[in-house]
C-alpha cells in the first residue's frame, strides 16, 4: 500500500508503552533523534511492534508544523 | 516558549512554496530525509521562512502514524 | 506497507481537484457514500489518482470524532 | 449544530472500551465497514454512547489520506 | 447534532479569505482573540459563512497542545 | 521558539488529569470559557503542568472546524 501522507521515517522501534487504550511508541530515526507516536494498543499488536523491530514513522503534511527561534 | 508537542526535528529550509492560502515548506532534517510541512501562508511570512534558514519541524505525538514492511 | 491507522475504506475516486497546492480528492467508499480528503497536490501526482481509480481513504482513530443527533 | 467537516458516516455502536482518560468507541457505517474513534471518556458520557445506539463518525477532509495498493 | 469534540468556542466571523481549494476563516471568540481555521472553500458555502455572521470554532481534544513560556 | 500555529490562547491550567499513558490538561482561557487538551503524560511532566500555573493551548488552523446553528 502506497499511501499519500508525504512524510516517512525509517527508524528502529526504541520503546513500546501501552497504557489502558492508548500505546506510546518511539522510533529512532536517526542517532539520537526519537520520533514518539501515540497510537492505540489495537495497533501496537495488529503491527506486532516489539522494540527492536524495524518500523516507520508517517506523518501527514498537514500535521507538520514549523518552528524558528 | 516550551511546547507539549513531543517531536521538534532541527533542519535547514529547502523549499518554501506558497499557494493561494496554504504554503508547502521542506526541511531537511538530516542528510536526505526531508520533511513537508502544508501551514498557512500567514505563518511563513510571519516567520519569516527562507530557503537556508533554520528551521524545526514540530509534530504532536497524536500526529504520528506507525507502519511496517 | 501496514500502517497504524485503524480506518481503511476501500473505494473508487470520483473527483479530483487541484488546487495551487492543496488538493481535494473525492471517493465513493459505498452507494451514496462519499469521503473528501485534503491532500498535497504532489501526492496526488505520486499515486497516479485519477477519478475512477480504485483507492483507499485512511483516518487514524484519533482523528475520528462522534455525533449523535 | 452543522460543522464544516466534510465527513459524516451514519452507523451504529458496536463496541464502547473506555482507557483511564481515552475511549474506543467503534461505529459500524456499513455492513462489515467499523470505523474506531478515539475519543476522551468525558465525551462518551456526554454524548450518552452505547452500544446499539446511532451515531455519527465525523472526520475533517484533512485528516483524510488516500492510499492505493 | 451533538459532537464529541471537547471544544468549541463562540464568535463572530471577522474574515472569509477563499483560495483555490482551502480557505482561511478566522473568528473574533472574545475582545482581541481571533481563532484562524483552515477549512475546504466547499464547507464555506455549505455553511452559508459571511463576516459579521456568528459561529463556532470547534476543536478535538487531542489536536490543542499546551505550551508554558 | 516562534510556531507556525496561528492559534495561541493564553490561561490559567484549570485541571491536570493523568491516565495511563494520556492526560487531560484543561485551560481557563476567559471567563468561564474552558479549553480541554489530551497530551502525553509525558508532556506534562516536562512542562511542569500544574492547577494554577499559567499556560498557553496552541491550535494549527487546519485542525479548526467551524460551525453554525
């Protein structure tokens, strides 16, 4: 599946926390860089995520937001 | 200011293009990984958003998707 | 690819319509049913969609609200 | 109340799981199709949810994406 | 119709600004405090939105992140 | 740090409710006009999130729906 959000990061799964609905899972994408995602526990077992496990982060574009300081 | 959002990705502008209302921005976040942002032309003028520039790609962790191979 | 979001509605595209850089693409998921996504143009173009194609619209959970009457 | 959201399926409750503070609640729109909400509790109260009740899935066009196989 | 989102906030409408596909609506919700919603230019007249007329800015829970200076 | 987020509403937190992995943090942003927002547990510890203590909820206009009577 080919999917329209613009934005994919490979990374490798660094933490799998559910919580009573909603599952925290992080992802480094790159050395030190860790993209968290707050997904439902259904999906952390239908993916079967398990840290270590390779996965992407994705994000549609319309979520991004920018930021200068 | 200190914002909940869980993921801020440091990158440098490498497109800014405005539409009608909503602009397209690129950041690359690290050596070929480049992050599109769609957010309101108000906002880039209003950050003053250049190609070149610093920038942060922000990302709420309820944004975030997960997928595997 | 298999991805977090539990909503996935098979269907066909019935429009497509670009816009300077936001696209509004239109698909039939039952009789009489139709979902509008707002999406990049740029991804309209990277999956090919053109109306009467089959495709898929896909929501994270966290992204769906309820109503009632 | 009508809402600029562009989507808005019709169905029945099929499944109510509260979290500690988020709740799934599933609406079947068609036969076989379940669209999942995540939703805060406080919501399913205030809307009276229940399994076997009618109810709305409602999501805005831009968090909509479109994938194809 | 009754929604699940936790947050809407009543205004006046102080700008309709159309563009190709996405308008930008912005709502004066208390003396000084204007609220922009990013929203499809077909949802603009499904609502019938003119400036000076009186409507809502509506907002699901998990899309407001909090930020401390 | 200056966000692309056109919309930025100064208050008090009202309410910090922790759930397993999720919290509810609510703002008073007017008089009796109260904004609720579902953010990580872990946000609220990073921010130092407590009954009182002054605080912004931050919206991007794409994730603003409107809505009339």
């Amino acid at each position: 599946m080919k999917i329209s959000a613009r934005n994919t990061l490979k990374g490798k799964v660094v933490s799998v926390e559910k919580g009573a609905t909603t599952a925290h899972v992080k992802i480094e994408v790159a050395d030190g860089t860790v993209i968290t995602a707050s997904i439902t526990n259904e999906s952390v077992d239908s993916l079967g995520l398990t840290v270590g496990g390779q996965a992407y982060a994705v994000v549609k574009a319309s979520d991004v937001m920018i930021a200068v300081d």
